[in-house]
C-alpha cells in the first residue's frame, strides 16, 4: 500500500512505497485521491509529449529525405532506428 502526504487543503502532493519524508498516511491502490495524484502528473506531462511527438515527425521527415536524395543507406542506421 502506498503511503502519500497532503498539503493543507488536503490533496495528495507526494506518494512514497515507504513511511517517511512527510508521507505517512497509507491508501488503498484504489483510493480516488491517488488515482487523481497520478491524473495530474501525466496531464502535466501531456505538453511535452506532444512537442516530443512533434520532433519526431520532424526527424522522420530529414530521414526520409535524406534516403531519398541517396545521402545516406537506410542499412547505414542503427538497427534500432532501422
């Protein structure tokens, strides 16, 4: 169960596996006070998700043109990137 620590009015600002550093309520896995803790970071993250996505099209696009026009060999890429 995790254990989490509140402001003052109440909303979960922090979430820890163990008891300690301020976070010493324990809640349920299911408890809708975590659930909306973890809500907000990945809401929080949602602008840089979409300007990571946004350079990746971008990188995909030099490739492209780059294999196109025979400056570089699609077999000249890591394999990961193949």
């Amino acid at each position: 169960m995790p254990f989490v620590k509140r402001d003052k009015r109440g909303v979960v600002i922090a979430v820890s596996q163990k008891p300690g550093s301020g976070c010493s309520e324990e809640l349920s896995k299911d408890d809708p006070a975590l659930a909306a803790f973890f809500t907000g970071i990945t809401s929080a993250a949602s602008p840089l998700d979409a300007s990571d996505q946004d350079l990746i099209r971008v990188l995909e696009d030099v490739v492209d043109l780059l294999i196109a026009k025979g400056l570089i060999l699609f077999t000249e890429l890591p394999v990961d990137a193949q």
